[in-house]
C-alpha cells in the first residue's frame, strides 16, 4: 500500500484545497483481509494501516455501501483474545 501525499492545488480565502489523484484506494478484499488478520492473530501492529485504509477509502467516498456491510459482518463475529498460559500457585 502506497502512501498518501497530498499536493496543494490551490490556496484562497485561507481554505487549502488539496488534489486526491495521489491517493491510492484500498480495495474491500484488502481491507478485509487487514481486519481479519487483526482479529484472528491479535496483530496489533495492524491497527496503524486499518485507520490509513479507513481515511484513504472515506477520503475517495467509494466504499460507503460496502464499508457498512463490512462493519456490520465484523460487529456479528466475536472477537476471542488468546490468554497467556498462567499457572496458579495457589493450592
């Protein structure tokens, strides 16, 4: 996944505004597989490059349908954390 950069088009009246040709999209089978590597695996390190994928794909406004749908199917699923193997000393 690329990088996002932002180039100034224009400047008036103190409002910046920004081209989005440089913004690379993030297909829904990406960003699924982001999500599901996040819950299954416990990756946090995930998280960074879920949030980037959210703000690229609400910045192009092109998933909004699917992004619901996606929402909806991963608030469905129960997230199960792995515990560590704790033994107890007590008797």
């Amino acid at each position: 996944m690329k990088k996002m950069t932002w180039k100034c088009v224009d400047y008036k009246d103190g409002n910046e505004q920004v081209s989005l040709d440089d913004v690379e999209d993030v297909t829904t089978k990406d960003f699924k597989a982001m999500i599901e590597k996040y819950y299954e695996e416990d990756h946090e390190e995930s998280i960074p490059l879920i949030y980037e994928a959210i703000l690229r794909r609400k910045l192009l406004k092109k998933h909004e349908d699917s992004d619901n749908e996606l929402m909806e199917e991963i608030m469905e699923k129960p997230r199960v954390r792995k515990l560590p193997d704790v033994k107890s000393e007590c008797r």
